[in-house]
C-alpha cells in the first residue's frame, strides 16, 4: 500500500534527479558541440556499464543484481533510451539549453495519456486539471520570435516521446520487481553496442579535460538513473514525469552561467505554473483517500 512517506520519499528522489540529470545535460550541451554522438556516449555507457557491474559485485552477486524477468520489456526501456539519448544530444547541439525544456514539459503529458492504458493507473479529475495547468505554463516556454520548427525541435519532440515511454517502461518493470541497476545496466549495455558500431567513422582525438568531462557525465547519469527508477518504484509515472519539471531550474542556472543563455519573463512564469503542477500531483497523491482507492 501506498504511503504519504512513499510519495515525499518519491517526490525528494525525483528533485535529486532534476540535480543530477540537467548537470548531466549542461555536459551534453557543451561536448555535442565538437564530437559526434556515438563518440560521447559510447565512452560514456561503458564507463556507466563498470559501474552498475561493480555496485551489483558490491550488492554480492552480478548475476542476480543484473538479471530481469521483464525482458520484453527491458528490451522495449532500452530502445527508446537509444533514442531518446541520440534525438536529446542533437536538440542539445541546435537549440538553447533552456528552450529545451519546452519539450521536456512535454513529457508529463505524455505519461498522463500512457498511464492508464500502459499502467493501469489513470488519472483522477483533478490530477487532470494539474496536468491542464503544467500544459498552459508551456504556452509561456515557447521561444519568443519563432514562427514554425526547425530541426532542434524536431529532434527534441522525438526525444520527449522516446524519454517518456522509457520512464512507463521503467515504472512498469518496478513494479513487478526491484532490480535498480538492472535499470540502469541494460539500457546504457543497449546504448554502448549501438554507439561503438558507428564509433570508428566517427573518431576525433579528445584531450585530457574532455575526457574528464565524460567521465563526470557518466557519473552523473548513473546515479541520475538509478535514483528515477527508484522514484519511478514509488509514484506513478504521471506524478514523478511533472516533477522532473524541477529540472528547468538547474537548467536556467546552467545556461545563465555555463553558456550565458538567460530566460525571458515568460519562460519563467510558464516554469512556474508547470513545476506548481507537479507539486499539486504529489499533493494528490499523498492524499489519505488516493490512498485507498490505490490500494
């Protein structure tokens, strides 16, 4: 059964994520400008690999810690990590770091329509009326002076697709069992095979420092993704994807000071009524009388 503790304790693992995950990007942004993507994250997901591998040898057993019964599904979760990973690195290299997170607002939306076919878990009235306000505030986050798409948000309207059935693959598979770092393991296993194929045309000598910064970035995102499959465990994807909306905060610090990008007044009122619409959804869910009807 469901407990307000289990959602606060979801709702804090997701802001930890929001942390983690828009560092994650702001190292994105600033390496898609010189490599190519396969050379960025095929070094990157083998880094991610050692590490599962080696947090899953620490837990007693790489095999157990690794192995999953939701195979079809695990299979579906790494795909669009595939994806969603290559359309994010191409909208990070063509549009501003913040205006990006129009698409990842995108997402709760999604998962809203997902969630009770997928899942099982639809929406109750006021869950909808939330999500209907997170969906006006990113009326604001439009960028100002743009007339139609261009290939940024193209690539970014794939990756907000593909991110988002991720995640309901992810809260899917918790559900029936609590396997973290196989989460984590073999989407990224998924990513490395596909990246180091196109990896030899691909090549460019890195020096030292961007080796580091690849190196933090799979640091990042390994804990960024073991820490979203536990919150994923904890509340519904409808509920934990509006709170990663969190996320635009650290972005606009991000872009202010790492690239020098700072948001319009709009921006910031749009990010306001979407981050408020993921806090009245963990409301909602914490509530006594959700609860029940949950359980």
């Amino acid at each position: 059964m469901r407990t307000s503790g289990a959602a606060l304790t979801g709702a804090g693992l997701v802001a930890l994520y929001t942390a983690l995950i828009a560092a994650a990007d702001g190292i994105t942004k600033l390496m898609s400008g010189g490599y190519a993507a396969p050379q960025f994250f095929a070094l990157s997901s083998a880094l991610v690999l050692c590490l599962s591998a080696c947090a899953a040898a620490g837990q007693g057993s790489v095999r157990e810690g690794l192995s999953l019964q939701s195979r079809g599904t695990m299979v579906l979760r790494a795909l669009l990590t595939v994806v969603a990973a290559i359309a994010f690195y191409m909208a990070f290299r063509h549009l501003p770091f913040a205006d990006v997170f129009v698409f990842i607002g995108l997402m709760p939306i999604i998962a809203a329509a997902l969630s009770g076919p997928v899942l099982g878990e639809p929406l109750r009235p006021a869950a909808w009326l939330a999500v209907a306000a997170g969906a006006c505030g990113l009326l604001f986050l439009v960028p100002e002076g743009r007339a139609g798409l261009d290939a940024g948000h193209l690539w970014a309207l794939l990756a907000a697709f593909a991110g988002t059935g991720a995640m309901v693959a992810a809260r899917a598979i918790a559900r029936r069992e609590r396997k973290p770092l196989a989460q984590v393991f073999w989407p990224n296993l998924a990513l490395a095979l596909v990246m180091g194929a196109a990896l030899p045309f691909v090549w460019q000598p890195m020096p030292p420092s961007d080796w580091l910064w690849v190196a933090g970035y799979a640091l990042l995102l390994f804990g960024a993704r073991l820490v979203s499959v536990e919150a994923l465990r904890l509340l519904p994807a409808y509920v934990a994807t509006p709170l990663m909306n969190l996320q635009f905060v650290w972005m606009v610090g991000i872009g202010a000071f790492g690239f020098g990008e700072l948001p319009s007044l709009g921006s910031m009122l749009g990010a306001a009524l979407v981050i408020g619409s993921g806090l009245w959804l963990v409301a909602d869910e914490a509530m006594p009388g959700q609860r029940v009807r949950r359980a």
